[in-house]
C-alpha cells in the first residue's frame, strides 16, 4: 500500500519590499519578488490579482501579503499564494526598515497619474501587446510624462479578434494599435503636456505608409 503525503494548507501575512515581477513567457505575470528579514521570497499571485496589479509598481515599496501557505510533506516544499497586496503600515520590524531598498525609493506625487489601461490577454498580446507595452513605456520615458501617466494591465476587454486593445485616459477605447503607432496616440492625447515638457518636440504627420488604429467610442 502506498503512503498518501497530505498537504498542509493555511494562512500567512509578511512584510517585505518589492523586488521584481516573476513574468512567464515574456508577458504574463506570475508572482512578486520580496525581500524580507529573512530574505528573498517568492509569492504566486491569484489570477485575479495578475490581471489588477499596477505594473508600475516601484522598487523598494514596502508591501504586506495576506494569502495561503501550503506545505508538501512530500517534498519540504512551501508555495505562496497572495490573496491580498496592499500597502505596508510604516511601523515595520527594524531587520524590514534597514532593507537598502528603502533609502533609495523616492515618495510618489501627489497628483494623481492618468492611467493608460492595456489588455493583458494572451489574444492581444499575440497581436502585439507586449511590443505596445513596452513601446508606451519607452515613448512616455522619452517625452518626461512617466510622473504624469501611468500603464496598467487589465483583464480580457471582451474585444479579442480586434486586438490590441487599450483605453486611454479619457476613456477613449482603441482597437489594433500597434507599437508604431504609439508616437502619434502620444500626440493625440497628451499634446498640452508635451509641449510643457518638451517645447521643441516634432509632431509627427501621418503617411501614406501609415495603417490607422482604429478608434472605438468612448465608455
């Protein structure tokens, strides 16, 4: 008769400063990377947490995870899974404060960022959304709106054929956008906040070589 090895299964909560996303494939989100008193760890997120959570989430931010814990008593192994991620209170064990991510994590502003929402499916990330992605990432670098405008994934936008699909802080809903297409959505929609920034920028005109995105009605 063979042994049945059981696993325990049961509730935690730590504290500890982000690391790192644990991406899959080159675009799915996993997991975070914290370092705790006792060192690095490794916490799966549920499926509804990957499809929610701020992608732009800074390095060194002090987090508390609340989830489940289960123990193989056949292997040792001990696997994470965070239910809840929210923001650490600040009165923290001294071995968390000491951490050298702390002393470089600037304080965000206070003003609120507009957010740029973008499918994380796998339909529209086959149709190019993880180069749209980093292409947002790269343009609002490059044109200084990185404090001002912040890109979070989403779940399924019930639109998957037409992929990519993005919505823009105004609400406005884009279909087929591609990497090289970012440049002039930039121009659309944050014109007033790139001639601030930049006032030499060169707003870049369409072509005949130029496939249009395709613009969807605001929600």
């Amino acid at each position: 008769m063979g042994v049945c090895h059981s696993k325990d299964v049961s509730e935690f909560c730590l504290e500890g400063r982000f690391i790192e996303f644990v991406i899959k494939d080159g675009y799915k989100l996993k997991g975070l990377l914290l370092l705790t008193a006792d060192g690095e760890c490794y916490v799966k997120l549920s499926k509804q947490l990957r499809f929610t959570f701020d992608w732009r989430l800074p390095t060194g931010t002090l987090l508390q995870v609340i989830g489940e814990k289960k123990y193989d008593a056949k292997t040792g192994k001990v696997t994470l899974k965070a239910e809840a991620v929210m923001a650490a209170r600040t009165e923290t064990s001294p071995a968390v404060k000491q951490l050298p991510a702390m002393e470089n994590t600037k304080p965000k502003p206070d003003k609120a960022k507009a957010t740029i929402l973008v499918c994380q499916k796998s339909d529209c990330m086959k149709r190019g959304g993880k180069a749209l992605c980093q292409a947002l990432e790269a343009t609002l670098s490059d044109r200084g709106l990185e404090d001002q405008v912040t890109i979070k994934g989403t779940g399924c936008m019930k639109n998957c054929k037409a992929g990519p699909n993005l919505v823009m802080p105004d609400k406005t809903r884009y279909t087929r956008i591609q990497a090289d297409q970012v440049p002039q959505l930039m121009n659309k929609h944050f014109a007033d906040s790139q001639q601030s920034n930049h006032s030499h920028q060169v707003v870049i005109s369409n072509t005949n070589n130029f496939e249009p995105f395709t613009k969807v009605s605001a929600f």
